[in-house]
C-alpha cells in the first residue's frame, strides 16, 4: 500500500541529505560538543604573492598550496595595518588602532627629523591588560589555550600572552625579531634553549607538533602559532638557501635566503596537517594562515601590487589568507569580499560557540556569512590610520616607507589621505590594483564621499591627527606632488 509514495519517500530523503551536506557551517542550535580545534598560523612579513597559490613560481611551497585547496581563499584579505605590532594589536582585540593606541612599532618618529614635516600622535607599544582578548574569550568557552612564536604587544604581567588569554606561552614577549638571529642559541627568556644551530622556524612547528599530539578530543584547542618569520635577519639553513640559488628569479622574487626562509615555513605547515590528520582532528579543526603585513621591500615584492611593508598601498598590508574550514566546507572557493584582521576575533569566537566581552567595542565583523557561502558582509567600508612615520630603507632610493596617512576601502574604490598637505589619492582597485592612475580630481564625487565616511569614522574613533608642525623640518624635503596639490576643501563642498 506505500507503493504510490516510494518516489515522494525517496526525494524527500534526497533533499534531507543535500540539506545536512550543505548545512552551514555554525548556526545557533548545533550542540557545544561541536566546537572545532581552532590553529592560527601567522606568518611575519609575509607578501601577498609570495607562496605557489597566489602566483608565485619562485617560492616552493607545495603544503601551502596542497591547504590553498582545501581552504576559502581570500583574495582581498588585508592585516590591520602595514606593519607588524598594530595588527596583532588588531587580531587580538578585534579593534582599529585609534582604541588600542598601537599604530606603529617603537618609535612613530622614525627617520631623519629634517625630514618629518609634523610631529607624530603618540604611540603605545603594549596591548592593554584591560582588553578581553580573542583567546580569552575562547578561554572561556572551555578551550585549552597556546601561544608559540611572535607576540610583540607586552612582555610578563605587563601584556604578555599569560595574561592575555593563554595556558601557554613559547616565544612571545615584546620583542619583533629573533634577538641573536633565527640560529640557536637563541636570547629568549620566554623559550627553552635549544642545540647549537637548531633553526627557529623548526623548533616553533616542531613545539606546535608536539602541543597538537598532547590534546585530545575531551577538550577543543586553541594553537596560535605565530612565526618570527619571514621577518629579518634574513637567515635560513644553507641547504635550503643552495636550494633557491640554483632556481630562476625575477626582479620581485629572486632572494635564495628569503626563498628559503618561506620554504622553511612552507615545511612546518605541512608537518602541522599531517599531526592534526595522525591525531583524529582534521575533520574537526579550523584553519586559519595569513600575515601581519606585506613583504619586507628590499627582499620581495608582490608583481601585481604597489609597495611593500609599511607603505599605504596595497603591497603594505593586502596579504595571503586561507581558512579552511572544518570537513573543508567549501574548499577551493576564491572570493574578492574585503576582510581585514579585526574580523578574525568575532569569526573565530562564533566558530567556537564563545561569547563576545560585553562593553567592549569590537570593530570587526563575523566571516561565517561568508564561510557559509555568502558573498558581502553588513559594514560599508574599512578603514586604516597611521598617524606615524617610517623612515626609507637603504635600497628605496630615499622614498619614505610612510608619512602620516589615513585610509578608507569602500567597495572597489580606495581612498588614502596623506596629512602633512592634505595630499588625496584615490584608486579603484578592481581596475587597478597597481594604484598607478589617481582618480582623486578626475572623479570627485567618489573622493568627497570617501574622504567624508573617513572623517566620520575618524570623529567616532576619537582617532588623532597630527597637526603640530616640527620646527626642524626642512621645506626642501617636501614632495613635488604635495606641493601641486589644490585645495581639498573643493572636494567636499
């Protein structure tokens, strides 16, 4: 008698399974023993093409591609800033820099005071102990917490990770590059010291390995691995540097010892999938592998972007992001929505069934619209300010890495406002990712509105501009087209 309903019986167990292998990737009801293991790799100064999935035919890096697979790659994922300790700052508390107080690193009056027209706004070096931090807001949801590497907001009890939110700490202090070099011994209080010429890089994956193998499936982690490098020294073991000699560069990518400081980085990413597959947790571990900020300019280069490290453009902080998700939901899937490191803080606490801290204002926004398949996020734009300088490198032909400067990315447009002479420059990037063609006067309406949302944003962030003029400041430094730039004012009238 059910015969008539075989075929209506049968669709609709079709439909049910295409509805579970298709279900999103979080929702509300799924049950806390769902909680994925959670891995963050962040590689330091790390360019945007510099690894095989982002175009690069120099740089070996078959685990990074062989992840790039399995992962959502993100094509205009950006760090907070363009260089290191404002976008930890950033990843950690989810907030811009005008609420934490770190925009540069060290000293924001870098270079010769000559040469600097306005005296910079104050910086912070130390990530507050009053900030909840992403991991301890993970803490919280019942995950075990550890951090390996390059911290670079605070050392101790005075910001260091043990008071930030992790059970573990290997590496991290203040300091923003390897003190005596990426060979043992090392000068690192925060790290056990290892045998004579054992190579940083290794003894971060293998003390990431060995975390990995000592968690079970009793408890979700939480393993922030934060590598010095690629970050100077540029230093790496001399047969992997013979490696990079013998292959054929380019003028952007040609470095042996930088090729083989990746490649390095490149290995320990895939010992880490191979730990996480061996232990049982592949299925159920997210991945997260990005950078701090673009590629250090006198080594590398990505081809397809303008500027490097601690340039506003977009080859200061446009970076490789990768998330794969747990059971590689979606892998292979490209998308070009604009992300930026402050949303890793709302993303990965809502992947892990956490909560966000109450009272504290959180900048970035959840991706798991986008993890699930969506193609747009709710906020209208992003937004960067560096109230600072960064003096020029020896091989940069005298050209400031950055003067004072604030940023806006509204949809494919890109705004950036120089504040020693109000100096615009507007680009669209989907056209030009290059920046090579100023749009600012030939489409002033775009310009008015950008610059208008970015001052806006700047009055409801409390964010500080430099005003006071240096009085050792030398006229004859001043750029040429800083000197021929009209009048702002006329833009947004």
């Amino acid at each position: 008698m059910f015969q008539p309903y075989k075929k209506f019986i049968l669709t609709f167990a079709l439909i049910l399974a295409s509805m579970v292998t298709f279900s999103p990737a979080i929702n509300a009801s799924s049950p806390p023993n769902k909680q994925p293991n959670i891995v963050f790799l962040l590689i330091d100064d790390w360019g945007w093409q510099d690894v095989g999935f982002m175009g690069s035919s120099y740089y070996d890096t078959p685990n990074m591609d062989a992840l790039a697979k399995q992962s959502i790659r993100f094509d205009h994922g950006y760090s907070a800033a363009p260089n290191c300790a404002p976008t930890r700052a950033a990843l950690m508390s989810g907030q811009y820099a005008p609420r934490t107080g770190i925009y540069t690193v060290g000293d924001p009056a870098r270079g010769k005071t000559e040469q600097r027209k306005l005296i910079p706004s104050d910086n912070t070096t130390v990530l507050s102990n009053s900030v909840v931090t992403m991991a301890e807001s993970i803490k919280a949801a019942g995950y075990n917490t550890a951090f390996m590497g390059k911290w670079h907001l605070g050392s101790g009890v005075n910001g260091g990770p043990l008071v930030q939110g992790f059970d573990v700490n290997i590496g991290g202090n203040e300091t923003g590059a390897p003190k005596g070099g990426y060979f043992a011994p090392y000068k690192n209080a925060d790290m056990a010291q290892g045998p004579d010429g054992e190579y940083l890089t290794d003894r971060l994956t293998q003390e990431a390995i060995s975390y990995i193998e000592q968690q079970s499936n009793d408890k979700p982690f939480f393993l922030y691995l934060s590598h010095y490098a690629v970050h100077t020294p540029i230093q790496a073991p001399e047969d992997t540097r013979v490696k990079y000699e013998k292959r054929q560069g380019d003028k952007f990518h040609h470095n042996a010892k930088y090729g083989a400081m990746v490649d390095h980085v490149d290995q320990g990413v895939g010992k880490i999938l191979a730990t996480l597959k061996s232990k049982g947790f592949d299925n159920n571990t997210l991945i997260v592998l990005t950078a701090d900020n673009g590629g250090h300019g006198p080594v590398t280069q990505a081809p397809d972007l303008r500027g490097f490290k601690g340039s506003p453009y977009e080859g200061g902080n446009r970076v490789p992001l990768l998330i794969r998700m747990p059971g590689h939901m979606g892998a292979g899937r490209i998308t070009n929505v604009a992300v930026n490191s402050i949303d890793f803080y709302p993303t990965l606490v809502e992947m892990a069934y956490a909560k966000m801290p109450e009272g504290q204002i959180s900048d970035g926004e959840s991706l798991v619209p986008i993890l699930n398949g969506g193609n747009a996020l709710a906020r209208d734009a992003l937004f960067y300010h560096f109230p600072a300088y960064l003096q020029p490198k020896s091989n940069n032909k005298g050209v400031w890495r950055a003067r004072p400067f604030g940023a806006i990315r509204m949809g494919d447009y890109k705004l950036i406002e120089f504040f020693e002479y109000g100096q615009l420059e507007l680009y669209n990037l989907v056209e030009d990712s290059k920046e090579s063609k100023n749009l600012a006067l030939e489409k002033p309406q775009i310009t008015a509105k950008l610059l208008k949302r970015m001052q806006a944003w700047r009055t409801e962030t409390n964010a500080p501009i430099p005003t006071k003029i240096n009085p050792e400041y030398n006229k004859k430094f001043t750029p040429t087209s800083f000197v021929t730039w009209p009048d702002v004012k006329a833009l947004i009238k």
